[in-house]
C-alpha cells in the first residue's frame, strides 16, 4: 500500500445553519474546533452575505471555502425555455465570480439544473429529439461556463443527484459522459455517496470509474446522518479513493435532524436542535482513520 | 437454526407493464413461467381493467394477488383539504371492494397519502399545530378504513417511503407508530428495501423491529435493478425475515431499465425494452436461495 496524501476533511455550511448570512460567521471558529479543515458554503444570494467579507472571515478562521451553485426552476440550463436557460448560465458565471471573491478554487453542484422535487415539478417522459436538445443545450452552456472558469482558475465540478431531485444526471456514467461533451480542463466532477447509494450498482467501482475527473467527494450516510449511523460501508469506499490517488476535499455533510415523528418532513432542511459539534468531529475522525487505514497520509 | 415456511415470491405488474390493462392479461403466464407465484396490482382505475375478469385471468394462470392503492393529490388522506381527505378515504374504501372482487387478501401502500415529487410538490416545513393535526386526520381516516377491510376480511399495509416520495412517514417506526395509532388488528405494514436503503439506519434490525407487524415485504435493490445488480446485502436481510418468522409475501419490482443515457429520467416508469424474464427468474432464485440459507422450507 502506497502512501499519498490525505483529503482535507470539511463541513457543508448547512449542516449548522441555513440561510447562512454574516450572523453566522461566529460558527466558522467552532467549525474549525470541529477539525474542519474548510466550509461547502452555497453561493450566497444578493440578501445572504457579502463574499469579500465571508472570505476574510473564513481565512481568520483558519478554513479553506469551496462553493455550491443553486439553480432552480428561474434558473436552469436545461429548462426548455431559452430565457431560463440565459438566466441559468448567467447565474454559473456569477457563481464563478463570487468564487473569486471569497477566495474559492472550486464551484459544484448540480450544475446542469433540471430539478425536480425540490422544484415542485414531477418527472416524466423526454421524446429522443427533445433529450437530444437538452443535453445539447446543457453541454454547450455549461463549455460557455467552463471558458469563464478557466479564465477565472475556477474549477467546476459537475455533481449526479438522485433520480427524485433530478431528471438529468443521476449517476457517474452520466456526469462522466457530461465532463466529456464539455470538454474543458477546468470541468471534472462531485460524486456523493447519498446520491451514489441510490443509484450505482457499486460505489467504490464507480468512485474507480470517476479516476482523475473526480475533483470534490462527499463523505454522506445513507440517510445523512453522522458517520457510522447508517449502513455505508466507508472503508472500501476509501480504499477506492486511494486507488485514483484522490486528493481534493471531502465534504461531510449530516444535515438529518433527530426529529423522527410522523409527519416532520425529512427531505425539508431543518435546524439542528443541539449542539452537534462533538458528532461532527467524530464523523471526522472515522472518515480521517479509515483514509488513513488506506494510506492516506498527512504530508 | 430452525425451519420455517418458505414465503411466496411475487412481481410487481409494472414490472411488465403500465398501465395494467386486460390486454395484458397474457403476461400471466410469463410471469408465472418466471417462477412468480403471486402479481401484486395496482388497484386499476375505472377504465383500466374489470376486477372480476382479473381475478379469473389470474387463478388461470394459478398466480395469487396482492394489490397497491394509488392515492394522489385529488385523494389524499393527509390533505388540508376536507373534501381531498374524505375523497382518499372513499378511494381505500373502494380499493378494499376491488380486493374483493378480485381476490386479494392484502391492500398496501403509502395508504396515508402525502405524496411529493410523483405529485409535483415540494417538501415544505409544517408547524407543530399543522403536523398534529395532520396525524389524527390520517390515524381516524385509516381507523375508519381498517374497520371496512377488517368486515371484508382484508389486510391493510402501510409503507413507509422515502423522504422524496412522502413528507408523511418515511421510516419503520415512524410506520409502527401509525399502525398503534389505526389500532385495528387488519393493519400492519409493507417494508421495500428500495426506501429502506435511504432512510433505515440498519436494514435487518428494521425488519426486526416491524417484527409480526410486517404483512408484506418488497426485496428492492437500491436502484430497482435486478437483485444482485446492486449493493444492497441481502444475505442479513434473509435472516432478519428467517429471525421474525416472516411468512407473508415477497415482491420483486425490478422496473430499472438499461437505457442509462444523459436526460432519461430514471424516476418515471419506462416499459421494458427486452424481454427480462430470465433475469427475473434469477432474481427471484437469489432471493429463494437466500431464504434457504437462512432456514425457509416449502412445506
């Protein structure tokens, strides 16, 4: 077992408050308490934060910031209207630019758009000229995009969700097969192992499959709980990892409550209702000790 | 380890086919062929099949059956709405008649209602008041239910899906408390390994907590592909039914299809594009040997 260099390990700001504005900046020191080497922060709206600002905040913490675009039914690249998709792929653009400006290298998500849930919109059936058009629509977008970011020294990281919040990309054949009709050096992708439970045959295989293309991985259960509450097997999932080498971030992200009632919707974010600081650092020690069983080392 | 009765293996109708007209009545004998010893329906809308006429077409073809309720948006047991909630109950009512007719011991199912995405709505949070509320109404709503289904001599299930699906009950014991609140000994539930995979934090101990509540059981690959295809462990899973001494049906409901193409939505139903009988057959050999393995007799 070659030794290569351990993933930093981070937090997405969600799973401590949501929307995240400048009164959540005190939350960076104790997510940096946590051991949290950065932040997932969503691309702010104009109303949330000010990214100069952010930027300064998280380097005096001493974390690094990744960023995750929100498109949505106004803004979607694959939407069949063309000012939507205008307002999707302007939206991309801006989303780079705010990388810049709070100090960010890497913009993710999924940035092809067509949601679906969380949107209100239920799927249904493409005639083939019509998921010709779109995924042309999407690839030539997102190239015009990835011009940006590359002239930006952004990356884009392209992520699959699950079949219930997209009709577009679900799993790492298709997000690969969407890296390539980009075709840009600035444009890998995102694998989550919430997504991934739901729709690869096998996650270490298609974590092998990603390669080189993978530039950002979440760490996530089953149910996005903390580490070791579900049923994920993490410790082939970093042997996987070591196989390609990988070194960019790993996000964990345990945003499930404890609320367990009937009728407490699970899908709808929700506050935490304690302090979850100490769950969070064990996540981070049972992700960091089993990279570590794969030869992950600190260098 | 000690014998036990061997459960019945069954298939899902849109497995085959959607919508389930008598036009599809020959596909009986194929499934039948396939080694499935039970179909379980969708309860047909009016103009979809006359019940009657199925149930003969099926003793024919010497499958049992087992049918779904299909509550939506217009019947909705969980509704805000007066009218949509008495409509959903109406519906179970009717679907307990069509039982009946047809011959089904057995009415399963998100019987509660609250769909999300197959409705085109969005999770969204409900206030203390709201969530309450919604609960008694759902509880007597499905109380009055359990009293028709028990005068017909009917089982009702409850399934629990997951949180994309319903922002209602998600989990086994979220499921478990609805069935102590219906109080009726007509009602029990349905666990699909498919929503068990994202919401459980332990499959087999779920089983084990349903325990003699369980009347149905669907074995789902996490992706609905054919078993083995996925990365579900269904050997433990085998032996959490051996350990409850489950003898009530198992069906298969491997609708995935191959097409894997950017823009396909995997959520929608698509029709089989091949005959997949054999993989059905070998699906259902995997879960029968599994069984055995772990002491299920036919006696």
């Amino acid at each position: 077992m070659e030794a290569w260099r351990m993933p930093r390990v981070g937090v997405i700001s969600m799973t401590y408050a949501r929307p995240f504005t400048a009164r959540a900046f005190p939350l960076f020191a104790r997510m940096r308490d946590a051991d949290m080497e950065f932040v997932e922060l969503l691309v702010p709206e104009a109303d949330e934060m000010e990214p100069r600002a952010a930027g300064a905040a998280l380097r005096e913490a001493g974390l690094g910031v990744l960023l995750t675009a929100r498109v949505n039914a106004m803004r979607d690249p694959a939407s069949d209207d063309a000012d939507v998709r205008a307002a999707g792929i302007s939206y991309l653009r801006h989303c780079i630019d705010v990388c810049a400006e709070i100090g960010a290298p890497l913009l993710g998500g999924p940035l092809y758009g067509a949601p679906l849930v969380f949107a209100g919109r239920a799927p249904r059936p493409f005639a083939e000229e019509a998921r010709a058009k779109r995924v042309a629509w999407v690839a030539e977008g997102l190239a015009e995009v990835a011009r940006h970011a590359k002239s930006a020294g952004v990356a884009l990281a392209i992520e699959p969700l699950n079949r219930f919040e997209t009709d577009f990309c679900n799993t790492v054949s298709q997000a690969l097969e969407l890296v390539r009709l980009v075709a840009s050096p600035a444009c890998g992708l995102i694998l989550d192992t919430f997504h991934m439970n739901m729709e690869e045959d096998d996650l270490p295989e298609a974590i092998r499959l990603a390669g080189a293309h993978l530039l950002h991985f979440q760490a996530n259960e089953n149910h996005r709980g903390f580490l070791g509450s579900g049923h994920l097997d993490f410790s082939p999932i970093c042997r996987a990892l070591a196989a390609i080498r990988y070194t960019g971030p790993i996000t964990l992200e345990p945003f499930r409550r404890d609320d367990r009632r009937l009728g407490v919707p699970l899908a709808q974010w929700r506050p935490p209702e304690r302090d979850e600081d100490a769950d969070l650092r064990r996540s981070a020690e049972v992700l960091r000790g089993l990279l570590f069983a794969a030869g992950a080392r600190r260098c």
